[in-house]
C-alpha cells in the first residue's frame, strides 16, 4: 500500500457478510398518451403495471434493521 493511503481491509471483513439484495416491487401507470393508443391500441392504455427493482442495503443490528439508499425503495408497494 502506498503512503498516504487508508487500508480498508479491515472494514470490509467485518461487514461483507452484512451486504442484502432489497427487492421491490411497484405499481405503475402509463400516462395517457392518445397517438400511441390509436396506433397500439390497448396495449398502450393506463393499466396498472408492476415493476420490480432490485438494490442494495446493509444490515446494521443485530435484530434485521437494514439501511439502504432512497432511491431503491422510493413509491414501493412491497419489499423483500
């Protein structure tokens, strides 16, 4: 290691095992959009569609709570 340097060797043994994937799942609609209707009929219509998302979190106690960034659990309906 070069000088200077922060070795985080240490760090990262003690918390690889702590690392979860974050499943979500959301409920989503098209916004209306009438030339695509007319061209691809219903298939582009406002139904509810779900989407699934899948991120990252750490585990920080010993009793499950999990930390993770907004952005992967932001307007989820379910996550796992």
């Amino acid at each position: 290691m070069q000088e200077g340097q922060i070795d985080f060797t240490y760090a990262a043994e003690q918390t690889v095992h702590a690392v979860v994937n974050v499943h979500t799942k959301t409920i989503v609609r098209q916004p209306d959009n009438p030339i695509m209707e007319w061209f691809y009929g219903d298939r582009y219509s406002n139904r509810p569609r779900e989407e699934e998302g899948i991120g990252s979190g750490v585990i920080i106690s010993a009793d499950g709570y999990i930390i993770t960034n907004n952005h992967v659990i932001e307007n989820a309906e379910n996550m796992k």
